[in-house]
C-alpha cells in the first residue's frame, strides 16, 4: 500500500481539520521523494505556519496595526518596510496581561522575543532582576543555544509581544535574514556591555 496506494485523505477522518493540514500531511507522504519536504525544518516550518494561520485565539489587532507598532521601534528603524512585514509573518504575536508567566525559568525554548509594547520583569527565583519595555527584546541566549531558560519573565501590565524562531527566520529573504541577525548581535553587545558595567560598578 505504501508503494501502490494513494493515503486516505485526512479530513476523511477528521473534518474540521484545517485544508492547510492536509496538504502538509500530503506534501509529506507524496510517494515522489523530490515532491516530499527534503529537511525536518522545512517540515517544521510548513507546520508552524499552518498553526499561526489557524490559531483561533489570535488577537483581534489587524496586520497593519502590528506593522505600524512595529515600525516605531529602535530595534526595526534599520529595516526596510518590505522586510518589517516578514518578521511580522515570519513571527507570532503574543498578548499577556498583568502579571502573566510568559516565559518559564528551566524549561527549553528556542524563541526570542520582542516587546511591542508594555513592561515585563525579568524573575531569577523570587528576585526581579530587570524591567524590560517597549523595543527591548529578550530570549536571546535560548535561540542561539537551544539551552534551558535561566530566568523566567512575567508581564508587569498589558504587554504585547513577538516571539520568533530560528527556524521561521531561516524562511524569510536573504536580506531579511541579514538585517534580523545585524540587529540582534548588536543588541546581544549592547546587553553584554551593560551586564559587564553593571558587574563592575558592584564590585567597586
């Protein structure tokens, strides 16, 4: 049957499961192997875009909205427009109310995250070490080393976010990729500079 004989259909089986699932769930059992996805993370892209497209709890904001939010960030004055809207779509918006858990300290997550707007603490066990606002980011360290989060954050007000992964990044434009990665290293500097600075004075 796997050689000779198309699969049944999935929403034969399931009929509220979205068309874009089934054309996924296809594209991966296509009997020709150069129709089929040729790497795990093009697989995985193709599923998180689906899920993003069908998340049914997604924010009433439209997307102009967003990329206007976006735009007033220091953190995308060095984009252009055209690749603004990538990272919009290459990303998903998250909304928290206050005092919301948005990351878990110990847990693995390779997603960085951009603050849209609002205020978020960054929680080593019971201590506050940081507040973080409109165009701050943080997750950088789990995106680049997929290791185990080392402090958690919680929402302080109304905070709007966009959480991003490395593997939707590798689906957007050369340039795109470019310009996220410049933007990130230089923000990934600035934060290494203060900690260091802020470690000596301490010590002083």
């Amino acid at each position: 049957k796997i050689v000779n004989e198309d699969p049944v259909q999935v929403r034969q089986y399931r009929p509220e499961i979205p068309e874009i699932i089934e054309n996924v769930v296809n594209k991966a059992l296509n009997k020709k192997i150069d129709e089929r996805y040729s790497m795990g993370k093009d697989f995985a892209a193709d599923l998180s875009k689906a899920s993003k497209k069908h998340d049914y709890r997604k924010d009433e904001i439209d997307e102009k909205e967003k990329f206007n939010a976006m735009k007033k960030l220091n953190f995308f004055k060095e984009f252009y427009d055209s690749e603004i809207w990538e990272v919009l779509r290459c990303g998903a918006w998250k909304e928290f109310h206050p005092d919301e858990q948005i990351v878990v300290e110990g847990e693995m997550d390779d997603s960085f995250y951009i603050i849209i707007s609002g205020k978020v603490a960054v929680r080593k066990g019971e201590k506050d070490l940081v507040v973080l606002g409109s165009g701050d980011c943080f997750g950088e360290m789990g995106y680049i080393s997929k290791e185990k989060r080392t402090a958690s954050i919680f929402s302080i007000v109304d905070v709007a976010l966009l959480q991003i992964n490395s593997t939707l990044i590798d689906q957007a434009s050369q340039g795109c990729q470019l310009r996220f990665i410049k933007v990130f290293l230089k923000t990934l500097i600035e934060r290494l500079s203060r900690t260091s600075k802020n470690l000596s004075d301490s010590e002083q």
